[in-house]
C-alpha cells in the first residue's frame, strides 16, 4: 500500500492524475488532493507524511519548490509539470522522478516502482536513514563565510542574530547589525544549524534564541516577535507554529 498525495492546481488534471492512480499497477491510497501551495502547506503541517507526494511545480499561488522552504518535507516526491526547465530543481527537492505531461500510466507506474526499490533498499536501515536526515550534534555548522568587500570573514554562530529572505535575496545579520548576502537558501541554513540555538519564526525569518528581544500577544492566539538588532518588518508566529515556539523558548 503507497500512500499518496496529489498536489496539482488544475482540477481537471488533479481528477486525471487521481483516476489513473486507481488503474496502476501499485496499490495506492490516495490520502488528498490539493489544489494551492497553502492548502499543502497547512496538510503538511497537520498530517503524517505520505509515502510519494505526486507535486505540480507551476501552482497559482508560487512554485512547488516554496513548500520546502515552509515546512519540513521528508517523503520522496515525483514531480508532474508541462515544463522542462526545472529538472535539476527538482531532483534537489527530493525527486525521484520529473513526469513531463501528457503522463501516461506506463511512466507513472515507472515511477512508483523506484519508490517500491527505495522502500526495500532501506527497510532494514531505519538507523541509517534517521542518520543521513539530521545531522548530529558535532556536525552543526559553527561557522559561516561571509564576503565583505574584497575581504572573506569567518562569522561564529555565536555571533549571528538571524538570517532573513527578502526579494529572493538571503541575509545574515550580525549581533552589531551588519549584513552579509549569503547564497544558500533559508532551507539549506536551516538544516545546518543547531535547532536547540535557532528556530524558523517564519517563512522569512530565522533567528538566534539570543536575538529574541520581546514577544508579544497578537491577534489570533499568534505572536508578535521582536528582534535585536531591529528587523524592518513585522515579524509574526502562526498559531500552527506557536507550541514549537514556546517549547524551544522554554528550553
């Protein structure tokens, strides 16, 4: 049994693809079908993940690619798409698979096989793969390289207060209130960093526990964060992220 997951904008498409999940050759369930990068944002956040997501990249509201960059994606993905630009995106954004439509049954069921070949490869190394996931302890980055001027800086994560996105650009920001552009993602940052020292506060922010100067009630059962050295924007905690935040503050 292979649960799944569609997420595809156009609902016509999002039926087809449903319909000829029931004609394959693999027993699937599909779990839902999603139509908008918000609605898999808020059912990632709120369900156990599925064995295959079956992902659109061209969605109304942004690319498929976003979701990485807003919750914690761990299952393998086969990406759908009319578009032959986004190949090596894809496979960053664990591909197994880049299905250019028309899909016809024989390569979705391709497919869905590599997903079986990958389940068997590692059924008995569950050890393995919760290694490989998250790194331990000793490998946290402790440093950043940074370019000021002509010059290189090696930065400690001790004096970091938080990276931010704006404008597709990504940010460190100092203690004293430099900042330094940087060329990894938000997502790729994250994944390095030590999560008992930093937390995502948003899809824009993530900060130092240290730079957290006041935290405030906001409407909603949300929280209003304010960061030292100043941030320029507002800077809000969802309700669907406010435990995690309270159990890292407390921490």
């Amino acid at each position: 049994m292979i649960n799944c997951v569609i997420l595809e904008d156009e609902k016509p498409a999002a039926a087809k693809l449903a319909l000829m999940l029931t004609e394959s050759k693999h027993t699937i369930n599909l779990l839902t079908t999603l139509h908008s990068l918000e609605e898999a944002v808020i059912w990632m956040k709120n369900n156990a993940s599925p064995d295959i997501l079956l992902m659109d990249i061209n969605l109304t509201d942004g690319l498929s690619f976003e979701l990485f960059d807003q919750v914690k994606v761990p299952c393998p993905v086969v990406f759908t798409t009319a578009h032959d630009e986004y190949w090596m995106q894809a496979f960053e954004h664990n591909g197994i698979d880049y299905l250019l439509k028309p899909i016809t049954l024989d390569k979705l069921d391709a497919a869905l096989d590599k997903l079986e070949q990958l389940k068997l490869h590692f059924v008995n190394q569950p050890k393995m793969i919760a290694q490989l996931a998250m790194p331990k302890e000793n490998q946290f980055k402790r440093r950043f390289l940074v370019k000021k001027g002509s010059e290189l800086l090696s930065l400690p994560v001790e004096q970091i207060a938080y990276f931010y996105s704006s404008n597709k650009l990504v940010c460190l920001v100092n203690k004293e209130g430099q900042k330094f552009v940087m060329d990894p993602s938000l997502s790729e940052i994250e994944k390095n960093l030590d999560p008992d020292l930093f937390f995502r506060l948003n899809r824009q922010v993530l900060a130092s526990r240290q730079a957290i100067a006041r935290v405030k009630a906001y409407a909603k059962s949300k929280l209003m964060i304010e960061l030292n050295p100043t941030f320029q924007e507002d800077i809000v905690v969802s309700q669907e992220n406010l435990s995690s935040f309270k159990e890292w503050m407390d921490n």
